[in-house]
C-alpha cells in the first residue's frame, strides 16, 4: 500500500478515489508535515533571521511537494484515482500575508535560503486577515476581508512565549510556525509568525473592514496594513512592528543562548537582516535586551551594530518611516528614550551633519537612517537602485560610510515560478538541456536552439497551452471569455501611480479610436490588468474605475471588440500570477524611470518567455544588458532625466497634455460614454488629475509608448522571429533566480556555513 493510501485509510476509512477534494487536501497536509518532522534540524552555529513584516507565500501544497521531491509521484497516484491536484489545491486559501513585490520577495527568499542549506528563518506576524480581497462592483474596488486560517492550515503551534511590554499593556505572544523545504535538500527552515490570544477575528463586523483601531488587545495582529509603499501609518503600525520585533529579538537571544553564545559574540551566532525598516525597531529593542542582561550600553550597540543589515526597496519618500518620537513616546517610551540616546551618539560623532540625523528638526525619528548608522550593512534591491541611493537619496550616508554599501539584484525562485506555475515548459527544457537547470538555474545552454525550427514551434505550442489554461481558469475564476489566439498584453502589479496604468489605459483608447478609424490588428489583442489599490488612495482607485469602465465600453461595441479586449483580473493574488505570467507574450514594466527600485514581475515573464516592453528603471536596466537591444523594447526617459526634472520642478503636465496626439486621448476619460457608464466624480478627478498635475508623469513618455508598442504587435506577426527572441529570453534568466540572489547576500552580508546534504531522487 502505498504511503498517499495509507493515510487515506486511516483518517477516512475508505479508497482514495472516493474521497472529496477537500478531504484529501486534509491528508496531504497532515503527511507533508509528518514528512517535514523527519527532516534533521540545521546544526550551525550561526542562524539568519530574516525579518519581515510580510510573507507573501502563497498556496504551499504543491509547491512543499515539489520541494520534497514528491509532486510526480503523488500527482499520478492521485491522477490514477481519478483525482488531480490542481482540483486539491483549490480547497486551500491562499495566505496573503503580503502587499506586493517586498512580501513575495520575502517568500522566494525563505525557498532559497533553504535550497542553499542556509540555516535561517523567517520572523514576521500571523495576521488574521490577510491583504483584502478586492471585489469589483458598479466598476468600483471594494475591500472585502480575507479570513484565510481554516481549522486545518500550515500553522504549527509552538509553545514558545514571550512578554512584550508597551506603556499601556504587557502581552504575552504565542508562535505559529510554518515550514518551509528546499528543494533537494533535507533540512526545513521556519517561517515564525507571532501572534496574541485575545486577537480573535470578533471586532470585525461581517464583510467590512472597520474596527477598533484603539482595542489594541483584540486587533494587534488583526490585519495586514493594506499599504504598498504610500500612506502614512498610525499608532497600531508602532504595536505591529514592536511586537513583531520583540518577539524575534528574544527568539534570537533564546537561541544564541541554546547554541552556547554568551552574549558578547551573539554577533557570531546571529545575523539580523531587517527587510525594509517595518522591522527596524528591532534594533533599539535588541540594544534594550542586551543592556537589561547586563551588558553597558556602549558594547550593546556594538553587538547589535555587527549583526544588522537592513535592504531598502524604494525610494519614494512617503513611504520613508519617519515616527513622531510624541507617538513613541506614547507607545514604547523605553524604546523611544533608547532611541534618543542613539541619536545623541550619532551626533556626537557627526556634528552638525544634519542630513544623516535620526530625529529630525520636527522630532520625527527616520527608521532608515537609524538602520544605516547601527547596522553594518545598506543594500538597494537592483543595481540601478542601488546607484540612485548613492548618489542621490542617501548620498549623504555614503560619503561617512562608503563600505556600508553594497547591491543585491532581486530574484525569483524558480520553483514556484517555472517548475510549479509552467510544468508544460518546464518539462521542454529538460528534454532539451536535461533537467540540470532545475537545480543550478543555468538556461544558457538553450541558446543553443535559438534557429532549431522545431524548438521554436514547440515553444510556441507551449505557449499557445498556457493560454487555453488561462482561458479556462478565467472563465471559472470570473466568468470572463478571452481568445486564446490573441496576443496576450499583462500588466500586473499594485496600482500606483508611479507604475503608470494610466498610461496603458491611455494607449488603449489610442487603440480604440484607430480600430474604429478600420486599422484593424491582424492578431486579436488582449490587455490584461491585474492588481489591487491601496483603498485610501484614491486617484488609484479611479485608475481601476477608469480601466474598468473603458473595458465595458470596448466589450459593447461590436466593431472593436473581436479586434481588442480588456480585462481586469478581480482580486490579483499569488494563485492568478501562476495561470497569468504562464500564457503572456508581452510583458508591461512601464514604471516612471528612477521610481521602480526593482520589480520581480519582469523576471517571472521573462523566464516564462515574454518579451519585456519597458522603462530603464530598476531590474529592467539588467535585463535589457542580459538579452541585447534586439530582444526587449524600451522606451521613455531615462531615470537621470526624471530626477533631474524632480530636482529642477521642469515638468508640467499641460505642456503635454494640449499636444494634438495626447488631448483627445485624456479627453475621452470625460467623453459622453464614459461618463453615461461611469462614475462622474471618479472621471472627472482623474482627468483633472492626469492635465494638470500628473505627479508621475504619465504624459511625459506616452507618445513613445504608443509607438513602441505598435511596433511590437507589428513585429509579433513574424512568428518564428518571436518566438526565437522569447527563447533568447527564457535562456537568460537564469540570473534571476533567488538562489543566485541569496548566494550574493550570503557571500558579501550573511557568512554562514552551507550544510550541503542533497535528497536527490
Ligand atoms: C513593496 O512591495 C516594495 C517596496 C516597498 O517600499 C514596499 C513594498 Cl510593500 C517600502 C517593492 C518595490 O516597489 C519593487 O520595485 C521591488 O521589486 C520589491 O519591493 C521587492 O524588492
């Protein structure tokens, strides 16, 4: 009897093919978490904790099987039974336990550290709501919580407990643990997520997502913040992140105490990388930990100064933490006066260096500069990025601490975004360059194949697949139709200004009116948007509304439609991104150049060959150097251009909105059918918003775009071309995998021991 079988046996009494989806989900969890408490413990003396206050995992089912080495031989015993696993999967929600771009980062991260044998875990918190779900109603975003624990989930409960003491209240945290597998590797890492008991889901009345935000007790880990780098925070973001840290510094010391640290090398037993500074306070706190053991002040610093590194992931300055010392004050008053004395030492050091203060003049305290003076280490997540913090941003911090800096270019991991998200190709590859790839991420040797005719048309079959398995999941999903024999267009990420919808939005009434003037395309062409807006943000919220109402009016007019359709995804999440990127031929990375500090989007199309239409901001500036100018089409100003136009205050959005070919474009947003369908006051504020403003410069780089992307349909008539410039594609990005990633943050921050013991099948 087989091990799938026996489990099913025992929990159900009965074969597997008789079991619902549901109940053989059940079992699956329970035998990959036996299969996990089998696995031996890392044994190093040194540990990375990884700080987060996102994980964006996704669903883990197939993916833990994957990394077990298990996927194939349960998925035939399962499809020998008249079951499939994709079926399985739908019984489990998705933890959103992330915005965007940072918490998925953090998640590919968690799978590589583990692949490379890095002894590491992942700290951050076990909200209850994940990100909300979006659901579109009149064309309009609404928020909708995500309840996404179930009785039977990934969540181990650890008896571990700590105290945690604000001004008002002292909590006392319990831990949920998930596991996290390598692939081909037998040692588990943990993903550590604290939470508190009297947090219980109650407060909520059903379906909003209003609360008590002054119940501290019963919301503290209540929700996700639904804000990807914009909006201010308050008060509860203060618990949230102390909270969070408090708990990992004393997990930290625990440990380091269990492994035979006595405190003064805690530096050799623990490294700290703090993930953008949501977790940063972790640094007082440690310094706090310390002195209270006993340790002076002075050498508490230096300790915690030799174990932090933090990662910046942008450069837009709302998102730049900046906490009202009063606020801190009111919250962690011990904390805030730990703060103070860092930033008295600071500047003794640096008198009258202004620009690299902790509190500033208005008594704010910058949770960035405290991480740059006490950590040893500051890194941008693209080269480019990197740069722009140099030289600009924290240009101040690199003249007193040149060697603090240092790059490290985002990655995927290609687990989840090949092997799981695109089996069909995945399995091409082995057949070409045998399965090696799979382990070292090395596509080069399918340049090989880049005139091999029939390589290509296969290529092509495998796309075309991915497509009809789009189809299919979005007519289930939301009840849409898409022609699978069109081009498929996707621009996929949070809505922000800054990545520019709008500007597509405003290519497809140029679309629009062309077809209606009988340019008709030769290929069918469909544009799909996927991607939630802060729901506070409201000129985001009209872009949806905008891109919403404009697909109604194409859908009703039967001389576009059969030539372009547009849809919006509903709820973007992990589980879409897997059919989306799969089926995509083109790839829309059109952010304002400099405002992008990487994106991780453009490396999942790439390697699902996409061709890459794009701005040289963050990783697409990587990218284009890695495939050559003849397979990537870029347009727009460069980022120099953009921060020097910032800098100077030299744009103005009507210098280009009253151009003859921009005007009717941003007009048709208050045209009468838009108006008949839409929301007047929505329109009419982003209209006004887009020609007189444009903060983001939309308008700045349109006419370029328009170009460069009929050019870019015209070229995809030429199939086989195409398709050998996606295979050129696919081929490099093998430098975008997280373990190459993860093995330059190990190399030049970490310094850990790799334990290599492989369970190759
Ligand atoms: C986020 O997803 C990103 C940056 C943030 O700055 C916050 C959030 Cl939630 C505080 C994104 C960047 O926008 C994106 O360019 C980058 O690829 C990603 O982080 C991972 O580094």
């Amino acid at each position: 009897m087989s091990r799938l079988e026996n489990y099913v046996l025992k929990a159900y009494n009965k074969p597997i093919r008789e079991c619902s989806d549901a109940e053989l989900y059940r079992v699956l969890l329970d035998l990959v978490k036996d299969l996990g408490d089998g696995l031996p413990k890392h044994t190093t003396k040194k540990k990375l904790y990884y700080f987060s206050a996102e994980f964006l995992i996704g669903k883990l089912l197939s993916n833990n099987l994957l990394n077990l080495g298990i996927y194939d031989e349960v998925n035939n015993e399962l499809i020998a039974n008249g079951k499939s696993l994709l079926d399985i999967e739908e019984a489990e929600n998705e933890p959103s336990l992330g915005n965007g771009g940072l918490g998925r980062l953090a998640a590919c991260f968690m799978d590589s550290i583990t692949t490379l044998g890095i002894n590491g875990d992942g700290i951050g918190l076990n909200y209850h709501f994940g990100l909300f779900q979006q659901v579109f109603k009149h064309n309009n975003q609404l928020a909708v919580p995500d309840p996404w624990i179930t009785e039977e989930s990934w969540l181990n409960r650890n008896e571990r407990r700590y105290q945690v003491k604000f001004k008002d209240y002292t909590f006392t945290s319990t831990l949920y643990d998930i596991d996290v597998f390598g692939y081909h590797h037998d040692k588990r890492n943990r993903l550590r997520l604290f939470d508190l008991e009297s947090v219980t889901g109650d407060i909520i009345e059903e379906g909003t997502i209003h609360f008590d935000k002054s119940n501290i007790e019963e919301n503290l880990t209540l929700f996700l913040y639904p804000d990807d780098s914009d909006h201010a925070g308050n008060l509860l973001r203060i618990y949230q992140q102390y909270f969070m840290v408090s708990n990992g510094a004393q997990l930290i010391i625990d440990e380091a105490l269990d492994r035979g640290s006595n405190l003064r090398d805690l530096a050799d037993y623990a490294v700290i990388q703090i993930n953008d500074t949501h977790p940063a306070l972790v640094i007082p706190e440690m310094v706090r930990l310390l002195t209270e053991r006993g340790l002076s002040f002075d050498e508490s610093v230096e300790i915690v100064r030799n174990m932090t590194a933090f990662t910046n992931h942008t450069i837009l300055s709302e998102a730049l933490e900046k906490w009202p010392m009063s606020d801190l004050d009111e919250v962690i008053p011990e904390i805030a006066k730990i703060i103070r004395r860092l930033d008295e030492k600071m500047k003794a050091e640096f008198p009258g260096n202004h620009a690299v203060a902790i509190i500033d003049g208005h008594g704010r305290a910058h949770m960035a500069h405290m991480a740059i003076h006490y950590g040893f280490s500051i890194n941008g997540v693209a080269r480019l990025h990197s740069d722009i913090l140099k030289d600009t941003e924290l240009r101040h911090f690199y003249d007193i601490y040149p060697d603090k800096f240092n790059n490290k270019t985002n990655g995927i991991t290609f687990r989840r975004w090949i092997m799981d998200a695109n089996p069909e190709l995945a399995d091409t590859l082995d057949s070409l360059i045998s399965p090696e790839w799979r382990d070292t991420a090395d596509l080069k040797p399918l340049l090989e194949y880049k005139d091999d005719k029939a390589v290509i048309t296969k290529l092509r079959a495998v796309k075309f697949n991915n497509k009809l398995r789009l189809k299919k999941h979005l007519k289930t999903s939301q009840g849409v139709d898409i022609n699978e024999h069109s081009i498929i267009d996707i621009q996929i990420k949070r809505i922000h200004e800054y990545k520019r919808q709008q500007m597509l939005a405003l290519y497809i009434i140029h679309k629009y009116f062309d077809i209606k003037n009988g340019n008709v395309p030769k290929t069918p062409i469909t544009i799909l948007f996927g991607g939630k807006a802060a729901n506070a943000y409201t000129i985001a919220r009209d872009i949806i509304h905008m891109i919403l109402t404009l697909s109604q009016i194409i859908d009703n007019d039967p001389e576009v439609s059969p030539h372009l359709k547009v849809v919006f995804v509903e709820n973007y999440n992990v589980t879409h991104a897997q059919y989306l990127i799969p089926a995509a031929d083109i790839s829309e990375q059109i952010s304002l150049a400099s405002k992008e500090a990487s994106g991780t989007g453009n490396m999942k199309f790439m390697l699902n060959g996409a061709l890459t239409l794009c701005t040289m901001d963050g990783a697409n500036v990587e990218i284009a150097e890695r495939v050559g100018q003849e397979n990537i089409y870029t347009f727009g100003r460069d980022s120099q251009d953009i921060v020097n136009l910032y800098a100077t205050n030299g744009y103005n959005a009507p210098d280009y909105y009253y151009r003859d070919r921009i005007k009717p474009l941003v007009d048709f947003i208050l045209s009468p059918g838009m108006l008949y369908l839409g929301d007047e006051e929505r329109l009419r504020r982003l209209h006004h918003d887009i020609s007189t403003k444009d903060y983001f410069m939309a308008l700045i780089d349109l006419e370029e775009f328009i170009d460069v992307k009929e050019k870019m349909y015209a070229d995809y008539e030429d199939h086989d071309n195409w398709s050998r410039r996606t295979l050129i594609n696919i081929a490099n990005a093998g430098y975008f995998s997280s373990d190459r990633t993860i093995n330059d943050y190990n190399r030049d921050i970490w310094h850990l021991e790799q334990e290599h013991q492989d369970i190759k099948e």
